[in-house]
C-alpha cells in the first residue's frame, strides 16, 4: 500500500469517493438534498492548496481510498492560532479493514507536524459507529456533540 498525494489526474476518481461519501451519508443525515447531485468539497482546488494535502491509498496501482488534511484558522480564544482539520476519508467497500484509514490518518498526521500543527480534529455522524470506532483507534477522542432541531422535520 501506498499513501501519496493526490494528482489532478485522479479527479475522476477522486470524484467517485466523494459520491460514496454523500451516499453513505444521506441517510444519516436528513438535511442533505435528495432529489439533485450534490458536492461536498472542491477537491481541484484542495490539490492545488498549500493549505490543504490531499492524498490517496493506493494498492496495486489501484487508488482504494482518500482523505486530505486542511490547515484551519481558529477564533482568536482558542490557544493556538490554527488547527488541522481531516475530511473526505473513504475507503472502497472491499479494502476496508485493511488499515487503510489508519495509514490514511498516519500520513495526515505526519504533514501537520511538519506545518507545526499539533490540534487535529474531524467531523464524523454519531451514526457511523464504525467510523467512529476507526478514529478512536487513531488515537481521537469525541469531545463536543452538534445537536439540532428543525420544526419542519416529518417523523
């Protein structure tokens, strides 16, 4: 396995994921749009960002997963200045439990080190248990919950 960063040549697939991801998501999250094509991120642009390191997993010549790791800048009563910040982790259904993810993360983790970013945080649906068991094993502890009501919900 190989992790490196992503070129504008796997856009294609790269787009893929990011379906995957919505996909996957949509159920667990009933404010997303339904009945149109939807995007996340501007993955193009991620490539090409300083402040963004997109990469890939990559098996046999196959790209297998993705995420990128994203320098944010934080509210000013925050002790540090700026925060990294992981998105857009997919893993393709028959290589997961392979410790892609884990590789993924690791990688990650290795580039804000040498940006001398020490906080790194990620988002992840409560209904996503083994999302959250892999982030738990990457060493990332759950430390706020987003709650939200909306009237117009249909039960």
């Amino acid at each position: 396995m190989i992790i490196r960063p992503a070129h504008i040549e796997d856009l294609p697939t790269l787009l893929e994921f990011e379906q995957g991801i919505i996909e996957a998501e949509r159920p667990m999250d009933i404010t997303l749009k339904t009945e149109e094509k939807i995007s996340y991120y501007n993955i193009s642009e991620y490539i090409k960002s300083n402040h963004t390191e997109v990469v890939v997993a990559e098996i046999d010549g196959e790209v297998v997963g993705s995420g990128y790791g994203q320098i944010r800048e934080r509210k000013e009563f925050f002790k540090q200045d700026t925060m990294g910040y992981i998105g857009f982790m997919f893993v393709k259904d028959e290589f997961r439990g392979q410790g892609i993810s884990q590789n993924i993360i690791q990688y990650l983790s290795n580039w804000f080190s040498t940006k001398d970013i020490t906080e790194i945080q990620l988002d992840v649906y409560d209904q996503n248990p083994s999302a959250i068991r892999a982030y738990e094993k990457a060493g990332f502890e759950k430390y706020l919950v987003r709650m939200r009501i909306n009237s117009g919900d249909k039960s």
